[in-house]
C-alpha cells in the first residue's frame, strides 16, 4: 500500500531543485569555457611575423557584447542558488523509515512471554482505555488504545503473528510505503494560493508569450544565414547588374545590422573626421582619388561604416580604442554580409558582380586595397618592394616570389628588411596555398556523349600546393591515371581503391581539414574556402551557382557538379572560376569546351538475347527435352494409343531415342 503526502521536511523538493540546476548550469557553464579557451587559443597565434605578433598582443581586446555579460551573471547567480541548495540538503537530516513492531508498542523485550504480552496489555488497558483518560486526552487515548489491541493481537493470536513475522503486517499485506511528492507543504497551503496562482500565471501567461513572441519575431527578421531580411531587401534594390566594386563598399554600409546596431558616442564625430582625413591622405597617395561621401552614405552609422572599412583596407590605424573595436566588429559583420550580396547576385545570374564580391572578401581578410599586388599580403613587403619585384623579375604572385633562389628574394629585399626578415617572408609565404587543377571535364552517366537537356556532371580534380616546393610534371601515363581516377569516382567508387585481386574496396574517408589562413589583419582566425563557379564571361552571365568547398588540401579531392546540358546541339564555352574568399592572387581562370551532340549520334543500344540455349543432347536435360518432343509428336500423328510412340532422331544426328511404354488403365478413343 502507498500512500502519497507532500514533502514536509524539504529533502525531497530540495534534490528536485538541486538536479534542475545541475542539468541546466553544467552544459551551460562547459560552453561558456569552451569558449573562452577558444578565443584565447585564437589569438595565440604561432606565426613569427611581426604583423601576426601585433594582432595576437594587440591591446585592444574583443568587445564583451551585453548577452555574454548577462549570460555569465545568470551562471554565477546559478551556482549561488545551487550551493545554497545543496547546503540545505546537507544540514537536513533524512527522514528515518521506522518498522512497525508490535514488541516496541506494548514496551516489553523481543523475547518477552506470554504471560508478559498478557501482563503488559493490562497495564497499558489501565492507562489508556478511553474511560479511563480525561476529557482533553480522549482522541490521542482512542488512537493508542487501538495500536494497543493491534499488537496484544498480533502477539497472542496464531495466524496475525505468522503474518507479521512473514509480511511485517499483521493483516498480511506489506509495509506501507510512503511517497512524498517534491513539492513543500506551503505551495499547497490555503492561504498561499493567492501568491502561487499570481506566480504561475507570471509565468505561463506573461513571460511564456514573451519570450516565444520574441523568438517569432526574430525569426522572422532573419534568414536562414542569420542576415536580416531588412538588409537583403536593401540589398536586392541597391545591387546591379554594372554595381563597380568601390559602390559596393556603400551598399554594405546601409545594412540595418549597422543601422541598428551601431552604438553612436560624442566623441565619434572629431575621432571620424580626423581618421576620415587621414584616409583621404592615403588614397590620394595611392591613385589620387578622394574619400568622399556620397547621398546613401548620409546616416552616422553609414558613415562610420565607410571610414573604418577604408581604413582597414588601406592600413591606416585607428588610434580611438572605441573606433578600434567598433572596426573589428563591423569587419567581421561585414564579411558575413557579403555571402549574403552573393546570393542575390548569383540568383540573379550575374558574373561580374559575384566575382567582385568575392575579390571584396579577399581585400577584407588580408586588410588590402582593391587591385593591391598578391605580394602585399607578406609582411616587409610594400609598394616599393613590389615594384622592385615586378621591375627586375616580373615576380607577380607569391608564387612566383617562393619559385626565386633565396639569394635572389634576399638580394631584392635587402634595401628594407634584414635576411631573417626576408627568411621570414618566405616561412609566411608558405602558408598562401596556391590550387593545382588536375582534370577538369563534362560527363553524363552512362553515355560517352552529352547530348541535350541531359543532367551533365562537371567534374573537377585538385589540390593545394605549398609554393615553392618542387614538384616534376606529370607524364601523360600520370594523367590518364588520374582521368581514370576521376571516372571511378563517377562511377559510384569515389573514396575507393583496389585490393591484391583487383576488386574496388572503400577507403577510409578522409580528415584532412584546410588550416587557418594566414590573415594578421582581421580579427579572429579565419578558416579559407573556395568558390568553384562556371559562368561565361562574353554574357556575363553564370552556367552554374557557386559551391564552396572547404576541404582543399595537399591530398587531391573531386568535386562534381551537377547541371542541365543546353537544350540544342553545339558547342559551349565556358569558363571555371575558382576563387578564395581568403586570398589575393590564388584565383583560376580555365576556358572550358562543353560538346552537345544530338541524341541521334548515341551508340545504338547492344541486343539482348533473350531466348534460351537448347541443352546438350548428352546431358539429362537434353534427354528429357527430347522425350518430350517425341510425346508431341506422337499426339500430333493421332496414332491415338498412349503406349505406342514413334521413334525420332536428333537434329544432330547424333544417335536415336525411343519413347518408353506407359501403361493406361483406360481406354483410348
């Protein structure tokens, strides 16, 4: 038998409260650490190069936004509550399970006699019979006369004592087991219900809307890819198909993140027109343009925006820490923003547009100008430097620079930076990676053509490659190893190699993963990808939308793309576009021929025999297929007799087989 009570002494409500806590403070404190450890690992950064040294010391520490500040006072009042709790638990002591035992009742030893029982059953009659008690006593007298009766019974009578002995009951059943619910006596209480109701309906009619309204509304005011639907509605009406990559810049300073978001002090205005002076100063001096304002850039926020976005890409320092940090913030924002410029663009099939949307991501992370030399994404190395190396070795790329004697980069750097800097040019040089296209071609399941309107594979085989190393050319054996590689993993094989007896078995995925790009400019580290994209650049017009890949290592990788051939025979020139959203100068642009042939040029299709080969005359088979052959005949003949047969001969004149006799019990017609 249970029986249900609420929790009078607190242990039980007070481990109820103590489990919550722990279920929602544990997960909760783990991720607030993890990280912290991860931004502090961010910034402890392992290049040697002095710009990289800056930015892992810089004094200017990343804004704490008021979220994690709130977040961390809820952990910390969290903990408070949950030690308070459990202290409680500590100092209450566990209610004691007490045995009902009938011994104890009539005050007489476990081993006491029957004469005993009797004599202590009296003595407690005489005390606590209700005639016998005063008036103020009688109910406490009834309720210990009747435990009185239960245990002489118990003791005295034959079958109760057994069922004691044997349940711990006299009638038979179990021990009683008591419940407690987790809830403490003064939640139930009749003059708390007043406050308990107001707290409930606090709850589940107040903040319990608020804060699903909130979240409605928020995700109705973002995208998928957490950009708001106010800025990509701005965007969509600002973009153009002839949008120059300069106006690009302003469209993003109208998003409503900065609108919104943006924090306006006094003291922004003198600090903006003197650091807005000084950009002017270093585009001038750069190809004499001016910084200048224009009609969309008219709010505070739009105007900040611009000034602080030019003074990334040109170099120029912000000394006002608050504009500093404001600068960090908007570059970050500002990179995000432009994925979301992309989809537009490649929504609407424009080239131009997308690809000087993704040169705008480069110029960002490396903190360059729009058309600065690859070279300038290396430390020691400024516009003086890259004439140099452009005058006397026509050294374009890093690339190229890595692919000089270290005599000869020393020998050009010599006038601006010491040997170990230019030794440290090189080991910073090596984290560009630069991408190698192994095959490239167009392919339909199946066929060996591509004719009209079929769903065509582009399928696209690289890798990265550390420049300066030395790598020989690949024979042309190499090459069709490679095409034959490529088409395995068309095939259905991709990830796969071939075992000792020449059966395709599949390989272990692989966990190569893209390291950090070397960016000593933008805050944070900065994981690279690539956009892969075919467009045809004579139109300006996209084949097909972007895919990015993040994965591109020392290891080759395919990559297949999938799209609808053009619907009339011909041929197609296209181009394959593969960008970087991290890195100047390691784009590549490859013309590409796609063949459409008309349906009727496929190869016809093989005949499928379908009958079946006669057997072996030899063979049973055989056997039997020719005594059925010469029943057949037989019936054909009408000779009438079931047990008569004429003989026949193979077709191969091999040898006679007679029918065998059968016997009837009935007679033929």
């Amino acid at each position: 038998m249970a029986k249900y009570t609420f929790d009078e002494h607190g242990d039980t409500f007070n481990y109820f409260v103590m489990t919550t806590l722990a279920i929602i403070l544990i997960p909760a404190s783990y991720l607030t650490l993890f990280k912290a450890k991860t931004a502090v690992a961010a910034r402890k950064t392992p290049c040697p190069c002095e710009p990289c040294q800056r930015k892992s010391s810089r004094a200017v520490a990343p804004r704490k936004s008021s979220g994690v500040g709130k977040k961390s006072i809820g952990l910390l009042l969290g903990w408070i509550l949950f030690a308070f709790v459990a202290y409680q638990v500590y100092i209450t002591p566990s209610p004691e399970v007490i045995k009902w035992n009938p011994f104890d009742v009539l005050g007489i030893a476990d081993n006491a006699t029957p004469k005993q029982i009797k004599a202590a059953f009296r003595g407690l009659s005489k005390v606590w019979h209700p005639d016998k008690v005063k008036s103020d006593l009688l109910e406490e007298a009834v309720a210990k006369m009747a435990e009185i009766n239960k245990a002489y019974e118990t003791l005295t009578d034959d079958a109760t004592r057994e069922n004691w002995e044997k349940y711990g009951h006299p009638d038979g059943s179990r021990n009683s087991m008591t419940m407690s619910i987790a809830l403490p006596p003064w939640l139930v209480e009749a003059h708390n219900n007043f406050w308990v109701l107001a707290a409930y309906g606090l709850v589940c009619g107040l903040m319990l809307p608020y804060f699903i309204g909130k979240w409605w509304y928020r995700s109705g005011n973002y995208t998928k890819d957490k950009i708001r639907t106010k800025t990509m509605g701005t965007f969509f009406k600002q973009l153009k198909e002839t949008t120059k990559p300069k106006e690009i810049v302003e469209i993003l300073s109208l998003a409503a993140e900065f609108q919104e978001e943006i924090v306006s002090r006094p003291s922004d205005e003198a600090a903006l027109e003197n650091l807005g002076a000084k950009v002017n100063t270093a585009l001038e001096n750069k190809n004499g343009e001016k910084f200048e304002y224009t009609k969309k850039t008219t709010s505070p926020a739009s105007l900040k925006v611009l000034t602080l976005l030019y003074a990334h890409t040109l170099g120029v320092p912000v000394e006002d820490k608050d504009l500093a940090q404001d600068q960090v913030d908007i570059t970050a924002k500002t990179l995000h923003l432009i994925h979301g410029m992309i989809q537009i663009t490649t929504a609407r099939q424009w080239l131009s547009v997308s690809l000087s949307l993704m040169d705008m991501s480069q110029i960002l992370v490396q903190g360059l100008y729009f058309h600065d030399s690859p070279l300038q994404q290396l430390p020691y190395i400024d516009v003086d430097a890259v004439k140099a190396l452009k005058g006397k070795k026509q050294i374009k790329s890093v690339g190229q620079y890595m692919d000089m004697d270290r005599v000869d980069r020393v020998s050009l750097l010599k006038k601006n930076t010491t040997d170990d800097q230019a030794d440290q040019v090189a080991t910073v040089a090596k984290q560009y990676p630069e991408l190698k296209v192994i095959k490239a071609f167009f392919r339909v399941a199946g066929d060996n053509i591509i004719t009209p309107g079929s769903l065509c594979t582009f399928i696209l085989k690289i890798k990265a490659v550390v420049p300066g190393d030395d790598e020989q050319e690949e024979e042309e054996t190499e090459v069709k190893k490679a095409k034959d590689e490529v088409n395995a993993l068309f095939e259905g094989a991709e990830d796969s190699e071939e075992d000792e007896d020449g059966n395709i078995k599949p390989k272990k995925p692989s966990k190569a993963v893209a390291p950090a790009i070397h960016a000593p400019y933008f805050p944070g580290e900065k994981k690279p990808f690539w956009w892969i994209v075919l467009g045809d650049h004579k139109n300006n017009r996209i084949v097909v939308a972007p895919t990015k890949v993040t994965d591109i290592t020392s290891t080759p990788k395919t990559i297949r793309i999938q799209f609808q051939s053009p619907p009339r025979p011909g041929s197609y020139s296209f181009n394959l576009f593969i960008k970087s959203d991290s890195i100047l100068g390691a784009d590549i642009t490859q013309d590409m021929t796609l063949t459409v042939l008309d349906a009727s040029e496929l190869p016809p299709e093989p005949e499928v025999d379908d009958e079946i080969s006669e057997p072996d005359e030899d063979s049973i088979a055989g056997q039997m297929a020719l005594l059925k052959e010469q029943g057949l005949a037989a019936a054909a003949i009408g000779g009438g007799s079931k047990g008569a047969a004429a003989p026949a001969q193979g077709g191969n004149g091999k040898g006679k087989a007679k029918a065998p006799e059968t016997d009837s019990d009935s007679d033929s017609d």
